[in-house]
C-alpha cells in the first residue's frame, strides 16, 4: 500500500498531526482525505519526492568482480591482484585497491613497496 502525505489547508486551526503534515496508508483506489483524522481540518494532498538508493552495476564490473574471486579461489593472488588494480584505477574504487593490495601482499611482493604505491595514488 502506498503512504501519502497530508497537510491542513489552515494551520492556524490545525491539530498537532496535520499541522506539520502527517502521513497515512491508504488504497490506491481509496479517494484522497479531505479532512484530518484527528481534528477534522480541511486538508490537501501534497505531492511527495521520491526518494530512492538505486545503485546500479555495470556488467563489466560484475564480470571483473566475479574473475577477480576467482583467482583469489584459486589462490592466482598476482592475476587477482593485477586486475583488482587496473579494475579500481579506471571505476575509482578504493576499496578494491585495498583488495589489490591485500592481493599483491598474498602473492609475495614487497610490503613496503606496496604502501609507497599506495601513498602515490592518495597524492
């Protein structure tokens, strides 16, 4: 069901609930309200925004994300770590740099040669 948003058309004659504007679940083929259920006030409708985290992933990404786990299943930590690098230098992800890095670390290279690498890329 959907929730709309209600305020009164008088706030000066308005109840704490529809003064600010209140929400209610209703039908969508119930008529709008035009009177507060608490007070009985005339009120409007309004029109809400929308709001919504939709976050979409890109089909490479998801094929890129899914080669990388399986080298790392696979134990190819300089495979895994070559594509999570050159993968998150082009998407800007941070998180998979780390995970690059945590991969280059599996695979042997030098710690301190990671970290100046690292630092590189936060200048």
């Amino acid at each position: 069901m959907p929730i709309y948003e209600y305020q009164a058309l008088s706030p000066d004659d308005a109840c704490e609930s529809c003064r600010p504007g209140f929400e209610i679940l209703q039908q969508i083929n119930e008529k709008p309200l035009s009177k507060c259920p608490y007070c009985g006030q005339p009120v409007k409708k309004n029109i809400s925004w929308c709001r919504s985290a939709v976050m979409e992933t890109s089909a490479e990404h998801v094929s890129v994300e899914n080669k990388i786990k399986d080298y790392e299943r696979l134990g190819m930590w300089s495979h895994a770590a070559e594509l999570a690098d050159k993968h998150s230098e082009k998407v800007k992800d941070k998180k998979l740099k780390i995970r690059a890095l945590e991969n280059y670390k599996k695979a042997g290279y030098n710690a301190d040669s990671l970290s100046k690498h690292a630092k590189l890329d936060d200048e």
